[in-house]
C-alpha cells in the first residue's frame, strides 16, 4: 500500500541557478545535495515537510514553462502559504517574478503563480479557512 509523496520533479536546465531561485528567492531549504558520477541529485523542501522537490537537469522545454496568454494554468507543484499578499510581496523584494501583477482572489482562497528561471509555473496558494478548520 502506498503511504506518501516522496519526490516531485521540476526540470531544470541550470541546477544552481534553480536552487538559488528556490531557496533565496521562495525560502525553502536545501534538503539533498548529493554529487555523483551519474549526475547531481537535488532537492528542496518547506520546513516541516517530508515532500521534496528534485531539481532535475534537463534541456530547455522540457518541463511545462509559460506560454504567453496561456490563461489560468497551475504549476506543477503547488506550495502553501498562511498569508500569501504577505509572502508576494517578501517574494517580489526578492526578485521573484510572477505570472499576474498581484494575487488574486478565487472562490477556495487566494491564488497566483510564480515564475522559475526555466519558465516553469509555481503554483502558490492560501486556502480559505472555514470554522472548524485547524
């Protein structure tokens, strides 16, 4: 029986640059760095979480990067947060960029999509809490 998530893999055509990207421009953390003849093995993390992203050398175009008037279209991987206008715009100071000038507002909270140095989406969102909601 199957127990958990793992790994999710973004595709990356400069490894560096990606970690940089993820953990200074959005604050996760490196969690493996692990160099080996076959290839480097690099993921990141939220704090807390035993979900990992792999950043995954591969040639451009190899992922799902943004498309002009592409419309609504998640990213692959899809991070929470618990105050998200508050987290755009630490984002945005860091250099981030995003695929709407703003967050916006949808019916199970807010919602908007930063954009990676390979063009790939990162879908961050804030749920709506109900009562009763931990």
């Amino acid at each position: 029986m199957l127990t958990d998530i793992m790994y999710v893999t973004i595709y990356v055509t400069d490894q560096d640059r990606a970690l940089a990207f993820y953990t200074e421009g959005l604050g996760l953390q490196k969690r493996v760095d692990h160099r080996a003849p076959e290839g480097r093995f690099l993921t990141v993390g939220t704090p807390g979480s035993a979900v990992e992203i792999v950043l995954w050398p591969h040639a451009a175009s190899s992922g799902q990067p943004v498309r002009e008037g592409a419309g609504i279209a998640p990213g692959p991987v899809f991070l929470e947060s618990d105050d998200l206008r508050k987290d755009f715009e630490l984002f945005r100071e860091r250099g981030v960029t995003f695929d709407q000038p703003e967050p916006v507002d949808y019916p199970f909270g807010i919602r908007i999509e930063a954009v990676d140095p390979d063009g790939n989406r990162i879908s961050l969102r804030r749920r709506v809490r109900r009562s009763g909601d931990a």
